[in-house]
C-alpha cells in the first residue's frame, strides 16, 4: 500500500542488523516509523502497540528473535528470547505461531550459522503473509462481486470493525483485503468504519488507510451499526480475527460479538477473514481462549489532535472512577457466514476448516 505516493510494508529490514516499523500510536496525526535494533525494542513495540494486528506482530516477533541471535545464538537464549516475545500479546495465536517457527528453524542448527538462518526465515515469514493476504483479498473480492450483482447500479455498504487493513498485516490486510481489490476493480462500494473503542483503531487507522486509498467510507460510533442494519444500509459485514478455534469460534476485537449478533438479527452476512496463521488447531472452544486485559487508561482517557495542531492526551471519564478493558470477546461460529482465507472460503466449522486444511 502507498502513504503519500510511497509504498510501505508494515515492517521491513533495515540492512541485516534492524528492521522498520510503523509507529501505529502516531496515527492519524502523524506518519512516523521506527527502526527496531533488539528483541527487547521489538517487545516493547508489541506491547505498547505501536505495532498491531494479529499477522504484522507474527513478522515483527519473527524479526525481534532474528536480531537476538547475532547477540546470542545458544539454545538457552533462543528458548529465554521465544519466551518473551510470545508473552507480550496473548491472544493473538500468530505472534506463538511466528515464534514457534523460528525456534523449530533455528534448533539442531549450528550456532554460528542461526544468526543468518534466523534473518531469513523472518524474512520468509513477512514474504508469505503479503501473499497469504492477497489472497484473502481474491477470495473475498468474489463475495463481494456476487453481492454486487445483486445491486445493480447501487453502492454495497460493507460495514468493519477495528483495523485489519495493510497495517494490522505486512501487506493488503485481511478483512480490507477484498474491500481494496473491489474498489480498484470498479465496484461501487462504501465502507462503515466502527470508532472501535477504546483505542480506536477503526476511526484511527481503518479509516486512514482507507482515505489513502481512494475508498468511500464514513466512521460510526460503535454503538450504530445495529440501527444501520435495520434500515437496510449494510450489505455485509467483515471483520479480521487475532484467533480462530478449531470449531469455528473467531476471537477479535472487542464489540465483534454484538455486530455479529446484530448481523444475524438483520440477515446481514457476517464474514471474517484471516491467514491459516490465525487458526488454533489446539483449542476447540472460544470459550478457552485467553482474552487479554488492557490498560483501564485506555477507557479513560483519548488522545486527539487539539484546535492548535498539537497532540494531547486527555481524561474523558468521571475521575476516580474504575474502568474494566477486555481487549477481545468471542463470536460463536453458529454467528459467522464464512471464513475467508488464503485457500478459498469454508463454513466456520470443524467440517469447513477440514475441507480446507485437511492435514492441519
């Protein structure tokens, strides 16, 4: 994707001994990277979410691993480094995936050997999940152009949550994936852009990435886009996943839920997108997932740009008051019309993903 008339990956190496990122916290007022040198920085990236998205934090743990190995290239330190990285976010299944990789990569290798081995593995990771998510956006542009059909001559609305665009990704996206091919193929859409509290990654980025691109969209409050289900004015729904669970259940961002249940209340379709990266082959329940707790000053407090152009962050919410941030919930599979991935479209179910992955 371009920002300002230049292509960007969400993460990219800097050499052999750095890598890139953009600093997601600085969006939409600002357009800033970041050189990582160490998996310590690469962690606090994570962390602090100046990196994000299910995939994106996959390549970046990928690469934050790499970079510890010129340091220390020992079993002790490559199991000591995998550790640390896989605790920053734990409910993203991609970031363990990623780590896991690397460490089955590495292992049995000899040591004077896993520094260059490391880097490039984290490199064919980053190279993979581009094409994974152009795929996803093939497979889900044909859902589109079928709904499209059915509207001769009108706009599709298509309603999102959160962020899973070329930022949450090291290219293209997920669940924005197909809404780009359509948009660049000529389809006549509009895009519903959920604020996604409390962070706002939706009115924040979402929309950011939109606007760059050339795509009609406008921001709803979170709270709205039941109402816009009922008097008809979403034609689908599709949103990314930081998990998917064996039966189909689909962890994402905080609110998914109750669009999805809003969606099957209006026979809206409810579509989720994600890379085979996302599936949890080990977990048959959403009810098992680990759910995140984020800061409560995420909830009560904003940052925004004020009337003289500067950044600040502000209190929003009644002092002394406590505040309960849950960073995920779980959308039961009985909820989703289909999961979209890189190998084509299956019902969210045991069933479905096995006719996909049939050697997962």
């Amino acid at each position: 994707m371009k920002v300002n008339g230049k292509h960007y990956r969400s993460v990219w190496p800097i050499g052999d001994d750095a890598f890139g990122i953009i600093d997601q916290t600085r969006l939409p007022h600002e357009f800033v990277t970041l050189t990582l040198r160490s998996a310590a920085e690469a962690a606090h990236a994570i962390t602090t979410m100046q990196t994000r998205g299910a995939p994106l934090i996959g390549a970046v743990g990928a690469y934050g691993l790499a970079l510890d190995m010129r340091r220390d290239p020992s079993d002790e330190n490559l199991a000591k480094v995998h550790d640390m990285l896989a605790e920053t976010r734990p409910t993203a299944i991609n970031l363990r995936w990623a780590l896991g990789r690397m460490r089955d990569a590495l292992l049995n290798r000899p040591r004077d050997q896993r520094a260059a081995l490391a880097w490039a593995e984290a490199a064919a990771i980053a190279d993979e999940d581009v094409a994974m998510s152009k795929s996803i956006g093939e497979h889900g542009l044909k859902i589109i152009q079928d709904l499209a059909a059915k509207k001769p001559g009108q706009k599709l609305n298509i309603l999102t949550h959160c962020n899973a665009g070329w930022l949450a990704t090291v290219d293209y996206g997920t669940a924005l994936a197909p809404i780009y091919l359509a948009h660049d193929a000529g389809i006549p859409l509009h895009v519903w852009v959920d604020e996604t509290r409390p962070r706002n990654q939706g009115a924040s980025l979402t929309a950011f990435e939109l606007g760059g691109h050339g795509v009609d969209h406008t921001i709803l409050a979170d709270n709205a886009g039941g109402h816009y289900m009922q008097a008809g004015q979403v034609d689908m729904v599709i949103v990314g996943t930081d998990r998917v669970t064996a039966n189909g259940d689909v962890a994402n961002k905080i609110g998914t839920y109750l669009k999805a249940l809003a969606a099957k209340d209006n026979a809206v379709p409810f579509y989720v997108a994600l890379p085979s990266s996302t599936i949890d082959w080990t977990i048959a329940d959403g009810r098992d997932i680990p759910i995140e707790t984020r800061s409560a000053d995420e909830v009560l407090k904003m940052t925004g740009r004020l009337p003289n152009g500067s950044v600040a962050l502000v209190e929003i919410a009644a002092p002394g008051s406590p505040a309960a941030n849950p960073g995920f919930d779980v959308t039961p599979a009985r909820l989703v019309t289909g999961l979209i991935t890189e190998r084509g479209t299956c019902a969210a179910t045991p069933e479905g993903l096995r006719s996909l992955f049939p050697k997962a």
